[in-house]
C-alpha cells in the first residue's frame, strides 16, 4: 500500500462517516486526500496522520472521537494491520507485511517512472542560472548554481513542468568594454587597466583572438587603431570567452535551452516597449529630467530610475524588459537565480513583477545563494592559476571530478553558504556523501549479479514472479520499504519548494537504511551453497532492485552518475 493509497482510504472512511450520519460535516468538506506522514519513532507505525485534529471543530465533536471512528473503519482497509489513537487524536497506522512489502513490486515495474509525478503539471517555467558575465571563467559560486539549477530543472520535470533553461548573456555595458580593453592592452604587452580583467586566460585569449583575425585573412589587431583594434577584441574575445563557458557547462552536464542576449533587448526596442506599457500604466513619472518607475507603490523601499537625464536607459530597464519578454514567450513562473550580493535587488524586482499586475513570488520567483569556500589540507583555497583572481569550475572538477562537484553543491540549501573539503569529496569512504549513495547503488548492482550467478531471479522458469510481500516482515526491511514510499513526495516537495537538496539528502538516508539491511546476516538475497532457491530470496532480490531503481532515479535528478562498479 502506498501513502496515497492510504490517503484515499482515509478519505473514504472520512466520507463513509459523513454518509451514514455519524460525523457532521458538509460533504464538500471531506478533503480528497489525507496527508499522512512517517512518524519520527518507528515503534509508532508506518503512517501518521492529524486530520482528525484538523476536523474535529468543524464536525461538532472532539479529536479523539474522530479518530477512534476512523481508526475502527480504517481497520477493515485491507493491508491495514492495526491502526492506534494516540494523544488527543493522532493516528498511528501499521501495515501488514504484504501490504508494506508489495511496494517493492511498484517501484520495479515502474522503473525510471517511479517518483515522477504531474504537480507542476501544465506549468511553463522559464529557469534562469548561471548567466555568468562573458569577461571570465565561471567562478565557484557559478558553479554552484550550475549544479543547483539544472538539478531543480530536472525536478520541475520530473514533476510535470515544462521547464526552459535560459542563460542571459550579458553583453551589454561597461564590463564588456573593459574585458576589451584587457584584451588589447594584453596583447599589446601593456598592463591591464585599472578597471580590467587580470589572469592568464586573459593573455590565452588575446591570443587567441589575434590567430583567428590572421587565419582569417584579416590584418593583425594589434596594429589597428585603438578604437578598431578595441572592437575586434570585444566581438572575437567575448565569442572565445563565451565559447569556453559553454564547453565547460556542458563538460559539467549543463546545457541551455536558451542563450539570451542582452544587447538584444536594446537593439530591438524591447526596453522602449516595457516603458511605454508602464507608462500608459500610469506607473511611470518625470523627476529632474528622468523617467522613474513607482516601484515603492509595490514594496520597493525606493523609487527607481529608468532613464536617464542624459538618455540613456539605467540597468533596470534591461530587467524590465528581460521580465517582460519572458512573460510575452508564454512562460507561467519565471525564476532566476542569483548570487549573495543581489540581496538588495529583490525588492525592487518584485516591485517591477506587481507594476505589470504579475504575482510577486508566484510568476518572479528570486532565489538567492549564498557562499562557497573551498578547503584543501585544512587552508581555505583562493586562487586561481587561470583566473588569477578566484576558484574556477575546472579548478572544482579537476580537484574532485564532475560527480562530487555537483553533488556536493547541491545538496546543501542554498540559503547557506558550504565549505566544501576536497580532501574528503576525493576520499572513498562513509563520511564522503557522493561516495556513500553511489557505493550504495553498486552495492546492490554486486548482488544483481552475484544473484544471477547463483541462480537467483526476480521470476521462476514458468514465467510467473517468486515475490511474496509477506516475507519482508523484518524491521530493516520496513525501515527500507518506508523510505522507498517516501521517495514521489520528497520529489514533489522539492520541487514545489524549490529545493532540489532534499533529494540529496533522501539519498543519503535511503543509502543508510540500505546498507543496515545488507548488513543483517539473515536477511541475504544469496542462498547458503546447500539451500535451494526459494521465494524468500527472489522476493529480497525485488527489494534490493528497487533500492538499485530509486538510487538511480534520485541521482539522475541531480545529474550525478549511478555506477555499477566502484
């Protein structure tokens, strides 16, 4: 039996009272589905569930008459072995074993499918991460978003949501024009200006850029004038720099559907376009030769500028329009993902989301991350020797490998900044997370083939399956059938929440539960060399491969690697 299973079930108990008379309460009030949830203390049950708490008020009588009704009508559900009032009118509901046991049948046959689900269903999400300035490698907390955003990606899927990865390519401002400036004075062998971009990449690309021009039958651009000179470094530099940032992306598992520019918003009039909308909303107005946004009528704890007094359009109009644009594609929630020092452009974002009569937190959703540090033989590392200046992606995968690097990162909150020890991520051992789920998974890929070795398989000669669900009656195995249900809605939840580290953290505690049964000396999968094949191994074997399907599913959520050998 599965929690939504025994959801229904409790549903139809509550309206079965409702029904025969014995609970007033309006029949539209009768919910469609319980919660039910894992009580903290094993002893108590599998399931748990309050909702005779929750009714009780509306229904005329007290908690713990609610509960004792439901508990005597759940008790005829089959598959439920026992069902306790505890407190003032919780329940606490015990499966048979085969009822508990069968769920390692639903979860083979469902295979990849298992723990997707359709919550997000008919959503279009438009998920912006990484978006990394084209003027350098992809520094540490740009990886973190890397890992953390296509994992969130992948969960908004698997959840039903059509989800669009987009990276905005920020190729407008001043930042370009002095990564040029850095190229050329580099090329020309000067000192980078004050305001330029430091490190070696620098020089790799200035001389890149200056063989492309050559091969290209062009003149050198060392020897052009400085204006002309400073526009061949700025188009062919940031093409090279962006190139780099994507063959690193996707060496980390990244891919983007969408690579948006944002000189492109003030080439095509989309700015003047999101300014007219919200002037002819009447949320725009003239001060001291500058047109400002109202956006203290929405929240924002100041009035912005859009334009200019000399003209020119602000960054936020850049925001403004961007927004707008992916509102116009079609997308329901547009959520972007940014670092720890965007703190203060949440407000005025939310303000701009509202000016357009949006939902602030529903269709702009901001996450912000906090900080990563890096530590190797107990000394935070800080540098570069590419970049000169910070840790870059290669840096992290170089050091510990593309599997431990995601991982890693993801399965923290983002709300918290991470020390990640490189020592540990590199170590084959427990404490080493990435290594206890994967080592997890090709544990129970060993006894898949120790079990075909020995003749063990999921179905006898005759075609028919050797599973009896009323043999996993031990408590490991109904620690592990537990976690195993749990594994749809940790899926949901994450994505729901936005945070996919919670099926990192599911991972590691279903490994956990994994490895204590492997370890009980009589629950083996493996006949002893003078007992025959019987039901009892073939039926551990379906428990161990759904471990083997949930493991697998879970870190391919996080774009982890689920090795059969290590």
């Amino acid at each position: 039996m599965t929690p939504d299973e025994l959801s229904r079930a409790l549903s139809a108990a509550l309206a079965s009272a409702v029904a025969d008379g014995t609970l007033a309460l309006p029949a539209d009030d009768v919910p469609s589905s319980v919660h039910v949830e894992r009580p903290r203390q094993r002893e108590h049950g599998d399931w748990a569930t309050n909702v005779a708490l929750q009714l009780a008020k509306k229904a005329g009588t007290t908690p713990r008459a609610l509960a004792e009704d439901l508990a005597a009508r759940l008790g005829a559900t089959p598959g439920v072995k026992a069902v306790d009032v505890a407190g003032p009118g919780f329940l606490n509901i015990t499966l048979d074993a085969g009822a508990a046991g069968e769920l390692a049948r639903t979860v083979v046959e469902a295979g990849a499918a298992y723990g997707r689900g359709d919550s997000e269903a008919g959503t279009k999400v438009n998920l912006e991460f990484v978006s990394a300035n084209p003027t350098g490698p992809i520094h540490i907390g740009g990886v973190r978003w890397a890992a953390v955003g296509d994992s969130l990606a992948r969960v908004l899927e698997a959840s039903g949501a059509e989800v669009t990865r987009e990276y905005y390519f920020n190729d407008h401002g001043a930042q370009i024009d002095r990564f040029a400036r850095s190229l050329l004075a580099r090329a020309r062998g000067l000192e980078a200006p004050e305001d330029g971009y430091g490190g070696q990449y620098i020089a790799e690309i200035a001389d890149a850029v200056i063989a492309d021009a050559v091969a290209a039958g062009g003149p050198d651009p060392r020897d052009l004038p400085d204006a002309e000179a400073q526009e061949v470094f700025r188009a062919r530099g940031v093409e090279r720099m962006f190139g780099e940032i994507k063959a690193s992306l996707h060496d980390f598992g990244v891919d983007f559907d969408v690579y948006f520019h944002e000189d492109s918003l003030h080439e095509s009039g989309a700015v003047d376009r999101a300014v007219a909308r919200l002037r002819d909303a009447g949320k725009m107005f003239e001060k001291d030769g500058a047109t400002w946004l109202r956006t203290t009528d929405f929240g924002d704890d100041k009035d912005r500028v859009v334009i200019k007094s000399d003209g020119d359009a602000a960054y936020i109009a850049g925001d403004i329009a961007y927004y707008l644009d992916k509102r116009e594609r079609g997308f329901d929630d547009v959520i972007i993902m940014l670092g720890a020092d965007h703190h203060g452009y949440v407000g005025r974002m939310m303000a701009v989301c509202a000016a357009f009569g949006d939902t602030p937190g529903k269709n702009l959703q901001l996450l912000i991350g906090q900080m990563v540090n890096l530590v190797k033989d107990g000394q935070p590392v800080r540098m570069s020797k590419r970049a000169g200046t910070v840790v870059t992606l290669e840096d992290l995968v170089d050091a510990v490998g593309v599997d431990a690097a995601r991982y890693s990162l993801a399965r923290s909150s983002v709300d918290s900044s991470i020390d990640l020890d490189l020592d540990l991520l590199t170590r084959a051992t427990n404490e080493n997370p990435v290594y206890y789920v994967q080592y997890a998974h090709s544990r129970t890929c060993a006894v898949d083939r120790n079990a075909a070795d020995r003749a063990v398989s999921r179905t006898l000669e005759d075609g028919t399956d050797g599973f009896d669900p009323s043999l996993l009656d031990h408590a490991s195995e109904s620690a592990l059938l537990g976690r195993l249900t749990e594994f749809p809605r940790i899926v949901a939840q994450a994505a729901e929440l936005r945070e996919p580290h919670r099926v990192a953290r599911y991972l590691e505690a279903l490994a956990g539960d994994y490895h204590t049964w492997y370890q009980q000396k009589d629950r083996r999968v493996l006949p002893y060399p003078d007992e025959p094949v019987e039901d009892l191994h073939r039926t551990r074997l379906w428990l161990n491969d759904a471990v083997r399907q949930v493991l697998a599913n879970g870190l391919g959520l996080l774009g982890v690697s689920a090795p059969e050998r290590m």
